[in-house]
C-alpha cells in the first residue's frame, strides 16, 4: 500500500486509482482536481485530456503534458480552497499548489481551477494561474564595488558622490 500523491493523507487504491482507473466517477470537482494531480504524477495523460471538458480539449497538449510530468519530480499538493463542486452542484471552483522539482529546483504552480459537472461527470473546464514558478525568488545581485565619498557619482552627474546621490 502506498500513500496517494494528492497528499490527501489516504492509501492511492482508495483515493485516486479508482478514478484514474475509470472504476468510480470523482464525486467533487476537489476529487478530480486531486486525481488530475495523482495523473501527473502517474503521467497518465489520456485521464487528464479525457477529464477534461470535452469542448476544450482542442486547447489541450498532450505532448507538452507528458514533458512536464516526465521532467518534474511531484512533491505534493494543497488545496487552499474550493467553492461549491460538490455532489450537488453543476460548477465549482477549486484553488490549489502544486509542488515539483524541475531540474533541481523547487517550483509552485497556483491556480484556481474551473469544473464543470456535464451528465453526472466531473470535467475541468479551464483556470486561472495565479503564480507559476520558481518556490524561491533568487538572491538580487548587489554591486559589491564600493563607492567612496569623493568618487565620481555612479549616476553621471560628474559631482562627487558626496555632493550628489550620495548626500
């Protein structure tokens, strides 16, 4: 038994594999958010496309879908919210990180997911990506040159720094 990548804190044979596998439907559009997450993972693309709304499906690519779950190394994922998507209802929304690594450094996708309940099925619809990138912003870089007082001024003034931008 192993834990689900969704990070749901249930075993992957009782969370995801069911609705990866087709053998139960996502009950809530957080339930297929989770499981098109685990299908990252599992780089099971064909459940991301056929999960996917089928009127958008011409937005998709499934090529560079495979690269990004090929290249990453999936660290985990947080739901931050969801509004409505459940049993009940026809639309939800549910906003979510995901975590990875891509050539060694930590990355976050955050995005607010759209989904959309047509003939009893959970589709993603589309989303809105709130950050994309790296975890860490890098380090500025800082001139480490010092700039004595009576140096000319950096800013091209020709006064001393003293006398212009360094007052």
């Amino acid at each position: 038994m192993s834990s689900c990548p969704c990070s749901s804190g249930r075993e992957f044979s009782e969370c995801c594999a069911p609705i990866l596998d087709d053998s139960c439907p996502a009950l809530t559009a957080e339930a297929l958010m989770r499981a098109r997450y685990s299908a990252y993972v599992t780089r099971n693309i064909g459940f991301l496309m056929n999960s996917t709304l089928p009127s958008g499906r011409h937005d998709s690519n499934p090529e560079a879908m495979q690269a990004w779950a090929e290249q990453s190394e999936w660290e985990g994922l947080e739901v931050v919210a969801t509004s409505k998507g459940g049993s009940d209802d026809s639309q939800g929304e549910v906003e979510f990180i995901a975590r990875y690594k891509l050539q060694g450094t930590t990355h976050l996708h955050h995005e607010k997911s759209q989904f959309q309940k047509k003939d009893g099925r959970w589709y993603f619809k589309d989303g809105r990506v709130v950050y994309s990138g790296p975890a860490e912003k890098p380090a500025p870089v800082v001139n480490a040159a010092k700039i004595s007082r009576n140096d000319p001024c950096p800013c091209g003034s020709g006064k001393k720094f003293k006398k212009c931008c360094g007052s």
